[in-house]
C-alpha cells in the first residue's frame, strides 16, 4: 500500500498512549492499533479529525503516501 500511517510517530511525539488517545477520539483501542498498525482499509473524515484534534496535528501529520 502507498498510504503509511504514522500514527505511532505523532503518539510518541505527543507522548500519549493508545489507550488516553482512544479515550479522547471515542473509538476502540483494536481499531486505533488497525490504524497504527497500517492495516485499516480506510478510515472515516470524522475520525480523522478526532485524531487530529486530539494530538494537536494534520491530517498530513498522520498521512504519508509514498510510491510502491
């Protein structure tokens, strides 16, 4: 896939859990590890900004396409 998530690199920036993100955005701790883990197929633009709202970044921040 050409869409890398990089989830992971804003939590440990923002230095917050999967766990304190899942309660703040108001979805499962399972589906934020899909979404970490690069194995979502897609996600929701509410979603999206929840995460974003919640670790005070872009969209862009989160989302990264690279060429296969």
């Amino acid at each position: 896939m050409a869409i890398i998530v990089n989830l992971d690199v804003m939590l440990a920036k923002r230095k917050m859990s999967v766990t304190e993100l899942s309660e703040k955005v108001g979805i499962t701790m399972a589906n934020i590890s899909i979404l970490k883990n690069g194995k979502a197929k897609a996600i929701r633009f509410q979603t999206l900004n929840a995460i974003c709202e919640a670790l005070d970044c872009q969209p862009g921040d989160i989302l990264e396409y690279r060429k296969d």
